[in-house]
C-alpha cells in the first residue's frame, strides 16, 4: 500500500492538507475487521474495563484497539548534577511504537475505536507542520483501514470547511482534536497510570513523588494529573510548557477533567512550569547542546520540542531550587517525538565543532588498502592512527565523522 500524499493548499501557502489513501484497488490493508487479521492481540479491538478508581468518571470508553507496545519500561536514569539524594527514574514511551511517535498512541487506542464505532470512513486531524500526533495518525487510521486528512495548521475553520466538504461528498470523517486532547483522548493517560501502578508494584520497592512531562497540548499532563490523584500512586505532576503560559495551561487542563466530571481543581493536581524557550518547536543552542549531552552521557536521545526542552527545564529547576527536589523519587516520561530532530539537523551540525563528511564505501575502500599494503597493520590499529573517528546518525543517513587529533 503506498500512500497518495497529494497536497492541497487552502488559503495560505504555509498551510496544507495532506490526505493518506490507497492508490490500487486490490491493495493489502492492516484493516482489524476479523480476529484472524492479527497474531497476538496486537491491532485487536478488545473491550474496555477501566480501573476501579476511575469508575466514577464520565465518557468512560467501551472498546479500545492495541496499537503500541505496551507496557512501556521504567528504569532509573543516570542523570548528571542531581540534587543529593535525588533519583529520576524514565517511563520510555519513546519506545511505544507507532514511527516514533510517542504518546500519541495511547491516545489513539480509544480514539480510533470510537472513530471505528461511529462507522467512519475517514479521519481528520490537525497538528504543526513536524507534528508527531499527525504522523501517529496517519499510521494509526491505515491500521484500522480509515483514509487520514492532516491540516498542518491548527485551524479549526479549515477543520469545519475540510469535514463539510467530505460530508457533501458522501463520506463519514471523524474529527479528532490536536494532539488527541479531549475527554475520550485522555484516558490512553489515566490508562498509563494503571500501567504504572502495576509497574511499581511488580517491583516492590519504588515509590514515585513526583511525575514529569512536556506539556503541548494539555491532553497527556491532565491524563497523568487526573490518573494519579485518583489512584494509589499520588505523585504531584510536573507539566512542562513548550508553547503557552502557566496560566493557559491551568485553565487548558480544568477544561480537560471538567470533560470527565472529576470534580478537581488544575491548581491541586498540578505544577505547571516554562520550558518553551523560544518558542514552540524552536531551540536554542544551549537545549540542543543538552539533548546532545544527556544522549552521550545516558543513552537516552530526547527530542528537541517536547521530552528535550522538558528534561532541560527540569535540570534547571533542580539547579535553581535544590531544596525543592532533595530526596524526591521522579518519574520522567519520555513522549517520543524522535523525528522532530530532523528538523535541526543544521543547528546541531554546528555544535559538533571540527568534522567532514566522508564516504563510507571511500573510506573503508583506503583503509583496507593501508592493510593490504602492510600485513603490520590491523584494521583496528589503522583506524586509530593520527586522528579519531566517531560513527554517528546525520538525519537518519550513516556518516561517518572525522575528529581532528589531539
């Protein structure tokens, strides 16, 4: 099945919709409509029972589909400069599947099972123009065999224009709100609390304080907040803002639960802190410097909109105000997002210092020519000569990288 990715511009040159379909007839479809289309549960729609703490919310789902790998791990994260006594452990969503995505397939489990029951044909979304949301739905509606419209613009006049003009072509398109972000939306979260507490309690002696994240649309943080005051777990939510002020977020994630009628105040649940620098989706060295950092000391690559400027923000403030984190346990979750690196390609090729780009084929090519020339030398013991060489990843091609010598 390959994808039909005309664009048609409506309005503006910097605004586009992109529509995901079939272009053969006959094609293979991922389509989840009978039980032998799925080895193992995964792309199933299975019957929704949500936890006993979240029984008294509204809007609670029926059905859900398994679209991501699930549980996702949890392990402590070695942090550099902690306040003493400090621990940050990683929830890797990062590693949930879906292209990267992240987060969004939590989301995306109960809301294209509703799109599904609803008898849509289609579905419509909208997201920044590197939108990790709009990626995970494009993936997520060809699962379940829907067509996709993605409007890179958070616009919901374009949103009501595209929706009226399928209707009037006799199709059914379910909408779905940026980021997922609604009340169905919300429960991939209070679900990944339940995910945690069994988590904690297979493990037996790990008890969080406090839970952290980026904070974009509002939808994952008031999930968190919502899961976590209402079930054992407890952990103040730390949400991490990479567009809006404080404000519109206490005020965005009132909205949130008000939807499920918890009878919560924002203000009690959650801690809503400035990471968006910039701005959204813009970096400053000093952020990609850290994400290069952290990935070279941990292991853990972040991404620069989301899970990078929430970690930068969350060292920071655990540097301004150790007192305030001293002896806590916290869990950070990394939502994904990793191809929003692409993006910055050029800003972090500037923060390497001194490299060429060499052919790879070229270079092994002179290399083993060196060997054949001297039976003396290993590969190993001429790679290591005059100067030093790293392998590295430059927008998703292999490079290689060549050091000056010290």
């Amino acid at each position: 099945m390959v994808p039909n990715t005309s664009i048609h511009r409506l309005f503006s040159p910097h605004v586009a919709i992109r529509h995901w379909t079939s272009t053969t007839p006959n094609s293979v479809t991922f389509a989840v409509s009978s039980p032998a289309a799925q080895i193992g549960g995964f792309l199933s729609k299975k019957p929704y029972t949500p936890p006993s703490w979240a029984l008294d919310l509204s809007l609670v789902p029926s059905h859900n589909f398994t679209l991501g790998q699930f549980p996702t791990p949890i392990h402590k994260w070695n942090l550099p400069n902690l306040p003493k006594d400090t621990e940050v452990w990683i929830k890797r969503d990062d590693l949930a599947g879906m292209e990267l995505s992240g987060n969004k397939v939590r989301k995306l489990e109960f809301l294209m099972a509703d799109a599904v029951a609803q008898g849509a044909d289609c579905v419509i979304t909208v997201g920044g123009i590197q939108s990790n949301h709009c990626r995970a739905t494009a993936v997520a509606a060809k699962y379940v065999n829907l067509d996709c419209y993605l409007i890179l613009a958070t616009s919901m006049a374009l949103t009501d224009l595209l929706k009226k003009r399928l209707l009037e072509k006799g199709r059914k398109p379910y909408v779905i709100s940026g980021g997922g972000s609604s009340s169905l939306g919300h429960w991939g979260y209070i679900e990944a609390i339940r995910e945690i507490e069994q988590q904690i309690q297979l493990s037996g002696d790990v008890q969080f304080d406090d839970i952290v994240v980026a904070c974009g649309s509002g939808g994952t943080v008031a999930g968190l907040a919502l899961g976590s005051q209402l079930s054992s777990l407890k952990a103040k939510v730390h949400g991490f803002s990479v567009c809006y002020n404080s404000g519109y977020f206490y005020d965005n994630v009132q909205g949130h639960i008000d939807g499920l009628q918890s009878g919560l105040n924002s203000h009690d649940i959650i801690s809503i802190e400035d990471a968006k620098g910039l701005g959204y989706a813009m970096s400053t060295a000093d952020e990609l410097k850290f994400v290069m950092d952290i990935a070279a000391a941990t292991g853990i690559v972040l991404d620069p909109v989301y899970s990078g400027k929430a970690a930068y923000g969350m060292l920071k403030d655990m540097s301004n105000n150790p007192t305030k984190w001293k002896g806590r346990k916290v869990l950070f979750v990394h939502t994904g997002g990793l191809l929003g690196l692409y993006d910055k390609v050029d800003q972090l090729s500037s923060l390497v210092g001194s490299w060429r780009r060499t052919d790879l084929e070229e270079f092994v090519h002179a290399k083993m020519a060196l060997v054949r020339f001297s039976d003396s030398y290993s590969i190993s013991s001429v790679m290591e000569r005059n100067s030093r060489h790293f392998i590295c990843i430059r927008a998703f091609s292999l490079t290689l990288v060549q050091g000056k010598s010290e």
